[in-house]
C-alpha cells in the first residue's frame, strides 16, 4: 500500500529527529570518553589547569610526542603558569626589549629558536617554537649533570637554564646555583628557588593523582604525626640538592628579575656522560663550549693534495674530496665502522642536494654521522654519543681541515667562539632548513663541512 504524501513527510521527519538524537548522544559520549582519558595519557589534571591550557593541551602533546618525548606535559603546563599565567598577551619590560607570550621569551631568542616576527602572542606558534627551544635545554643539561655526576634533576636544571641561564648549571657545584657561584648574588639565588619552587608548585597542582593500588592506606588514613612525602619544597630550598638559607638583599645590578629574559642566553651548555669502553675510547677528557666528553686519540693531521671531487664516497654513490675522506676515515679509526658501528649508527656524504645545490655535500666536502636512527631527536646513548663526535671534530679541526659543525641546533665555525658561554652559537637553518625537525635542526647527526 502506498503511504500518502503527508504521511510519508511525517515518516522521514521522524527518523530524521532519531538520527539526529542519537548523533548527539555519540558527540556526548565520545567528549566524555575524551575527557575521561586525557589526563591518563598526559598526567593533567585538566579540571586544574587554565581554560587556554585545556585548549592547548592537544598542542603540547603534539609537539612532545614529535619532538620531546622526555619532557612531561604537565611541566610544560606548570612552567607556563609561573611565566605568565597561561596569558599569550603576557609581556615585561627590560633593557633588551622585553619578554612576551606563554614561555615569555625575548624578540632575539624568538627569532633564534625559529619563531616569526609578530606570531609570539599566538598561543600554538608560541608552543610549537618554544617548547623544542626548552627541549634542546633540558637535553643539554641533561648530558652535563650525568658526566658531572651534579645531584639536581634535569628538569630542574631545565627550569635555571630558562629563568637565569644554563651558565648557572654548568657553573654552580650542584647545578642550582648557591650564593657566589656562577656569578650569583643572594637576588639571583632567591629569585632561582621561588621560580622552582612556584614550578614544582604547579606540577603537583595540576598532576592528575596517582591510582591506588588496591589495598592501599587512603591518604586521609595517615597515622596523626606522620610525615607525608613532600610535594611541595620549602620557599628558598633547593631541588634536588640540600637547602641552603637565603638572605635577602637589595637587587644587585647586573643579576638576572623575574620575567627578564636577559639573564637566559640564546643557547643551551650542558655535556653528556663520557663514553668509556668500546671503539675510540678516550684517552682524554675534554672541556668546550661547556660540553665536557672523553674523547678517542687524535688523528694524524691530512696532508694530502686538494683534489676536488674525485674520490669515491665509501658511504654511497658519489665522490668526495681527499680532505673529506680523511675525516671521514679518521672518524672511523677513532670511532668504529659507520653501519650500525658502537658510536655511529649510519653515515653519508655527497648528495646531490637540489633544494641547496650551495651546499658542501653537493662538492663532496661534508658528511653527516648519525649516532641514532636518522629522522628522530638523539637521546641518551645516541646524544652522548653526538657530542662525542662533535667535540672530536672541534677539537681535531686544524688536522682535519674542518670548516664547521652542526649539531643539536648549534653551529660552530673553526676559528669562531662561544656565543654567551655555550657551544657554537645557535643554528638558523640559513632560511632553507626547518630547524624544528630533528634532521633539519641537525638533532640527529653532526654535520662536518671542510675546507677543502
């Protein structure tokens, strides 16, 4: 039987409303499923955090998963409360100019860290430059407190490098800075300990609380008396290491305030663990740019004839110079084989390079020599490793006729110095390079181009 018009009007408006209810029953439990999940995968508590912070907080988890693995969500929520409470608009006058946004950087550092000029108030650009620039910090640091065996955690010396500079960690005995070290008065030390106690306030904030396993003792449970684990350190104490007592002072001229990122130096120091058994083991330790490795022999110095382009390139197709294959040969006598080797995990040299036909490795005179596995940010084993290379090459530059270096985001150029204490000075990218990425930025190999 047919349905008359009206009824079947009626029909098709009927199903159409129990589609609709039922999409938004689907809307409503795929929101709450997300909200019940989040702070499992991240570690926020999102129902403490600012409403920009909810908001960015898929941005965040981003950048780390792509970028920074090792650097907690949470910390990046809890440093971005202290700079400037979660407002992109935050700025603070100082004699460079002044700082602005979340991470509450200066205009210099901004456009070293790869950041465009009038974008740091917009909150995911702000995030996506800043958080790999406090990355490559906290790896620095990471490296220079196991090879000095300093008792204060990473994260913490992470948090120095950016509210008073990475100087202060490499320069103080414990990695956070008492009265008189690293050129540190009472003002600077004080002004150090609030801003890591306000983080370490943060963090705990805005964690989401542990699961008890079950069987356990409810917080509430106890005994009257007892001391409870800290979550919170005491105002003027230091993390990680024992407090010290801290006399305030009129301000001292020159010493690092609050939101002036003048005193933060537009790159991080640190040095991983010396490497010791193995191919190239060191016969020496060695100290630059405020990255201290152990490193193989030096090599003898090339005193071969400049060739040009003509020699095979053992890592690939191509051909390179006498003086690159040198490097490249020592490198491999110091070191051990570049095919999955004890230090070096893969190599290669000339190519053809269309995107910057300028480039070295077009000429054949430069390599790049991955510790780890090329694509991904080196960490741990690898980024020892990295330093090791690099500082070999730096320190061996004159007998091998390097030009330059590249690697973790700094460039350093033979016959060049430190720039603000640190290794090399930061890398640009030279306007072709996305220094974001783990390869462009050189955060996966060291790059050498030589001279000839």
């Amino acid at each position: 039987m047919l349905t008359t018009g009206g009824a079947w009007l009626r029909l098709l408006s009927g199903i159409a409303a129990g589609m609709a209810a039922l999409l938004v029953l689907l809307v409503i439990s795929a929101a709450g499923d997300d909200d019940a999940g989040h702070p499992q995968l991240s570690g926020v508590d999102v129902t403490k955090i600012p409403k920009l912070a909810r908001q960015m907080l898929p941005v965040v988890e981003d950048v780390l998963d792509r970028q920074c693995p090792e650097l907690p969500p949470v910390w990046v929520m809890a440093e971005v409360q202290a700079e400037s409470g979660w407002n992109p608009k935050a700025h603070s006058d100082d004699s460079n100019g002044g700082a602005s946004g979340l991470y509450q950087i200066n205009d210099r550092n901004w456009a070293a860290a790869g950041g465009r000029a009038g974008e740091i108030t917009i909150p995911e650009t702000h995030l996506r430059v800043g958080i790999p620039w406090v990355c490559t910090n906290l790896r620095a640091v990471t490296g220079h407190l196991a090879a000095t065996g300093k008792p204060t955690e990473p994260l913490d010396a992470m948090l120095v490098c950016h509210i008073a500079g990475c100087g202060r960690v490499t320069g103080s005995a414990t990695g956070v800075p008492r009265v008189g070290e690293a050129g540190c008065g009472s003002t600077c030390v004080s002004l150090i300990n609030r801003y890591l106690n306000n983080v370490h306030r943060y963090v705990a904030q805005f964690s989401t609380p542990p699961a008890a396993p079950p069987g356990a003792v409810p917080p509430d449970a106890v005994p009257p008396g007892a001391v409870p684990p800290a979550a919170v350190l005491a105002e003027g104490a230091q993390p990680g290491v024992q407090p010290a007592a801290v006399t305030a002072q009129p301000a001292v001229t020159g010493q690092p305030v609050a939101g002036q990122p003048d005193a933060r130096p537009a790159m991080a120091q640190g040095a991983p663990a010396a490497v010791g058994a193995g191919a190239g083991t060191g016969s020496r330790t060695v100290t630059l740019g405020g990255i201290t490795t152990s490193l193989p022999l030096s090599p003898a110095p090339f005193t071969g004839a400049v060739t040009g382009c003509k020699l095979s390139d053992p890592t690939g197709r191509g051909c390179l110079t006498a003086t690159t294959l040198y490097g490249l040969e020592s490198a491999v006598d110091a070191f051990g084989d570049f095919h999955a080797g004890p230090t070096l995990h893969s190599a290669g040299c000339w190519d053809a390079h269309a995107w910057n036909p300028t480039s070295d490795h077009a000429r054949g005179r430069a390599c790049d020599l991955f510790p780890g596995a090329p694509g991904r940010f080196a960490q741990g084993e690898a980024l020892a490793q990295g330093w090791r290379v690099a500082n070999w090459y730096r320190a061996n530059a004159a007998a091998l006729h390097v030009k330059y270096l590249i690697w973790q985001g700094r460039y350093w150029q033979a016959g060049g110095r430190d720039v603000g204490g640190g290794w090399g000075q930061r890398y640009d990218g030279g306007g072709v390079y996305n220094t974001r990425s783990a390869t462009g930025g050189h955060y996966d190999h060291v790059h050498v181009s030589y001279q000839d």
